[in-house]
C-alpha cells in the first residue's frame, strides 16, 4: 500500500496541469494554471505577435496539441529549455517508480526467501527508487528556481507553485526514503542469509561428527 501511495503521488504529479497556478482572485490574469504536459490559459495572446496580438489562446490543450491553429508556432515560448529538462527528468522519475512498483509486487507476491536472486531483487529495486528520487528531485529544483521567472509565463508575480508540483516534490522524497528502507531490508536479508547458512554448515558438521 505504501508503494502504491508512493506511486501515485508521482503519478499524479505527472499527469495533472496544477505545477503553475495563477491567482484565481486576479480576474485580468491571462495564465489559468499549466502542468508537464498541458497548459491553460484564460487569454494569452499571442506571444509572437507582442505589439498587435491578432489571436488569442483560450482554455487548456495538451502542449503538443496538433490541431488548434497557431499553437505549434508558440511551442518553443511554451516550451523553454528548463521545462523540457523537467520533463525529462520528472518522466524518468515516473518510469521508474513504474518499474519498481511492478517488482515491488513481484518481490511481495512471487518471490521466497530460498530464492537465489531474492537479495538482489530487493537491491535491484532499491537502486531504482534511489534513481527515481534523484531524477525527481532535480527535475522539482529545475522548476521551482525557473518555472515562475519572469519572462516566461505572464503575470509571474501573481503565479505561484501548485498542488501538482507539491504532490512531484513529497513524491520525490519519499522515494528517497523508501529507497533507505529498501537497502535496510537487503542487507538485514542478506545477514540473514548469511546466519542461516552458517547455521546449516554448522549443523551438518555436528551431524557426521
């Protein structure tokens, strides 16, 4: 369950558009809120057209939406290279926790203590998650010090950091703690091992003699 939460707090964080939000109380504002993947907008004009806007982007779309008229000519505003490395690193980030989730139930449900790779399936899965946590964490940094700054999105002094980027940020460090927890339990499994087999040499030794 406590994996399950873990990716979800990641998972959401990815999927929803809440990583910027204006103020809703500033009735003028022209950004809605925008996340990794999508963007709305209440009235952005034209970001290449500054002097005499002559269209103007209204409600949310997906950042590569190939069908509404004039967006692809704004993508590169709407993708700054600080974003994209915060996608990068953030659907690293989500892959990851995928994967590790996959052999958390693996490990929980198919695998025994007698198995061979049973120490290192767990370290296998912690080394993921401590990635997964370091990709996430570096690609909140990268938008917090960027995503409000001034420059990019209209009206970044009423602008502030949603509930999307907070879910990205507690998901990033409990990934980073669940990964502790992991290599704890490999190595108190790996003395285990050890104690058992020794146990087993040992009986044995008794046993002829």
């Amino acid at each position: 369950m406590k994996k399950r939460s873990l990716s979800g707090n990641i998972g959401i964080a990815f999927g929803t558009p809440a990583w910027l939000v204006s103020d809703y109380r500033i009735t003028s504002a022209q950004l809605d809120k925008l996340g990794l993947w999508s963007h709305c907008f209440r009235s952005l004009p034209n970001p290449r057209e500054a002097d005499a806007p002559t269209r103007f982007f209204v409600g949310c779309r997906w950042v590569y939406d190939p069908f509404t008229k004039g967006y692809s000519e704004i993508r590169g505003f709407l993708l700054p290279s600080f974003m994209i490395a915060t996608q990068f690193f953030f659907t690293f980030c989500f892959l990851l926790s995928l994967i590790s989730f996959v052999c958390i139930l693996l490990y929980a449900l198919c695998c025994d203590q007698e198995q061979k790779q049973y120490v290192e399936l767990i370290r296998l899965i912690g080394y993921m998650v401590l990635v997964g946590g370091l990709s996430g964490g570096i690609a909140v940094i990268i938008f917090a010090s960027l995503g409000n700054a001034e420059g990019w999105m209209p009206g970044h002094t009423n602008n502030y950091l949603g509930w999307s980027f907070a879910l990205g940020v507690i998901g990033s460090v409990l990934l980073l703690i669940a990964s502790a927890l992991i290599h704890v339990e490999a190595n108190v499994q790996k003395k285990k091992r050890k104690y058992v087999t020794e146990s087993q040499t040992k009986f044995q030794l008794e046993s002829r003699t």
